[in-house]
C-alpha cells in the first residue's frame, strides 16, 4: 500500500477527526479512504450516466416510447408522495 500526503485545512480535519471520534472509522487513514472510495464511485456513476444520456440522444424515441415516458413524467408530477 502506498502512502501519500494531504493537505486539510482546519475545518476539515475537525470533521474528520470528529468522525473518527464517534466510532465511524477507527481512524483517520481508514476516513479517507473511505473517501477516497465514495469519490471513485460518484465519478463512474457520473461516467455512467453521461453514456446514458448520450446514448438516449442519439436515439431518438419511437412515438410509443415517448407516450409512455410523458404519461409517467405526468403521473410522477402529480402523484402526491
């Protein structure tokens, strides 16, 4: 495993200190790459839905398809949750 250095400023490493403090992690190493996994994971869902959306815009609907889709947006809209 290879180590690095990281620059926080004071805010920051209070909220990871307290973190480590209430027993979510055992101790600031594991916080951060517990980070560090969550930002791996927000950055290929991201890349992900990137695709979708062009894929779907190089694809246009066929006519059954967008009547489904707008009667769900309508539904969506007026349901009360």
């Amino acid at each position: 495993m290879s180590q690095i250095a990281v620059r926080l400023s004071e805010a920051e490493l209070g909220m990871l200190d307290s973190a480590v403090a209430r027993g979510d992690f055992r101790s600031r190493a594991e916080a951060v790459r517990a980070g560090v996994r969550l930002l791996a994971r927000d950055l290929r869902e991201a890349r992900i839905e990137a695709s979708y959306r062009s894929a779907y815009g190089a694809t246009p609907l066929a006519e059954d398809e967008q009547v489904a889709l707008d009667a769900a947006a309508a539904f969506a809209g007026d349901a009360a949750w």
